[in-house]
C-alpha cells in the first residue's frame, strides 16, 4: 500500500476526522504505517478543528504461505492485521467558550492505540477496515476510548 485516503469516528480523534495515511517499512511478517488527519469537536462550549497523527506497528494475522507482508491481489482477498502504536490529538484550548474553564482543557493528548485492520485487496484498489482501542495517556473530557475507521488505498 503506498497510500490512502479515509475516515474516523472516535478513537484518536476526539469525534470524526478526514484521515490520510502511508505504509512503509516493510518487514516479512510487518510494516510500519504513519497517519495524520484533520478533524471537528463539536460540544456545548467547544467549536474548534482538531488535528491528529498516528504511528502503529501493523503484524500479520493471516500469514499462510507468505514470502512478505506486501499485499498480494490473486493469493489473499482479505488480509488482517494486528496494529500497536502511539497516537494523539492536537486542539486550540482557547476555543473553549469565553466563561467555561479553559485551563482544564489540553492542548495535545497522546493516546495508546491498539486494533485490527482488515484489507480487502483488488488488483488496484486497498479496501480498510479498523478497530481500535485508544485509551488516552492523559485524562482529557473530549478523549474517546475506541472507535472505528474505512479507507481507500492504493496500490
């Protein structure tokens, strides 16, 4: 996968997020995958974009007769993946309505992030499903937990 193109809800962003990402670094059984998107908090007192990046370890969940962990359109349809990494978000925690109690709100939150991904694989196309556990490292209000994303790659 050179490339792809999706959306989150939940998870490391605090809502919903247009995502991109890439895959580098492949190994025989892994590959390393950096994310970056751009989102939206919308609550009672906080209107502001947010931004988010990821970076996971993906490992191989079905790895039957593999030479690499490059996707292989004919030989595996779908492929799953067992992803461990560190994520985060980024607000502006000055947007936080001019009465409510900013100082509580941080600017950056790291989460942990741990899932599965699954890839249905055409001869161009990268179909993406993920699963995630994202506990935040730092308490912060707007944090989620878990959430789900899809994603278009290519080839």
């Amino acid at each position: 996968m050179r490339g792809a193109f999706g959306a989150d809800a939940f998870g490391i962003a605090p809502r919903a997020a247009i995502t991109a990402e890439a895959a580098f670094g492949y190994l025989k059984k892994s590959y390393w995958n950096v994310q970056a998107g751009l989102g939206i908090i919308t609550s009672a007192h906080f209107r502001s974009p947010t931004g988010l990046a990821a970076l996971t370890h993906c490992f191989v969940l079905n790895p039957y007769k593999r030479r690499s962990c490059v996707p292989q359109p004919g030989s595996y349809l779908v492929e799953s993946y067992f992803e461990a990494g560190l994520g985060g978000f980024l607000v502006d925690r000055y947007d936080n309505g001019i009465y409510y109690d900013r100082n509580k709100q941080r600017l950056l939150t790291p989460s942990g992030v741990a899932g599965f991904r699954f890839h249905i694989v055409s001869r161009k196309w990268i179909y993406m499903l993920k699963l995630r556990y994202t506990p935040p490292l730092l308490h912060n209000a707007l944090a989620s937990h878990a959430g789900v994303g899809v994603g278009v790659g290519w080839r």
